[in-house]
C-alpha cells in the first residue's frame, strides 16, 4: 500500500484509463485479448468491485470518525448510502468466475 495517499488527479488518471477501456471494449475485440482484461477488472480480491467496496466502506467509516455528534440529518444519510452501497458493490465479486468461463476457443471465429 502507497504511504502517501493518491491525489485528486490520480485517482482521475485512474479513472480515465477504466473509461479507455470501456471504449475499447466497444470495439470487436477477440476473447483471447479480452479475457485478461477482465480478468485483472474484475479479480475477486482486488478488481473493480472490490476496490468500489472497500472505498464506500472505508469512507463511510472516514466520515462518521469526524462528525461532530449528533451528526445532521444530511451527513447521516450520506454515511448510510455508502455503507448500503458498498455490499452492492461487492455482490460483483463472482463476475470473476463469469470470465474464467469465457473459452475463446468456442467463441472467438
């Protein structure tokens, strides 16, 4: 793990790169080329899902160690949404095993 926490910007040029990948996944790209890639997007330990929960969970956690309490109305329902949404997230966690499945010889022609 970074000592030092990634900035605006990287987390940015880190989102860009996801969205060009998006892109190219909208172009006829062979499974054997895709595979991989899903396979690192979506790895059950450290892809996107993952990684979606654990910044929903950790900064719902972030947030409520610095409100004042009572915490408003407002900033409640914030750390509630995260905290919902971050088992959301992670129910993606099996789309891994949807990859491995992915044979290019039965589908790539």
């Amino acid at each position: 793990m970074k000592s030092t926490p990634p900035s605006a910007d990287d987390i940015q040029s880190a989102l860009e790169v996801l969205l060009d990948f998006g892109c190219h996944l909208e172009e006829h790209v062979s499974i054997a080329h895709l595979r991989p890639q899903l396979e690192t997007a979506l790895h059950e330990t450290w892809g996107l899902p993952a990684a979606l929960g654990q910044i929903l969970r950790a900064a719902a956690r972030s947030i409520d160690g610095w409100v004042l309490m009572p915490a408003p109305r407002e900033i409640r329902e914030v750390i509630d949404r995260f905290r919902e949404a971050a088992p959301e997230a992670t129910l993606c966690l099996d789309l891994h095993e949807d990859v491995q499945r992915l044979d290019p010889e039965l589908i790539d022609r």
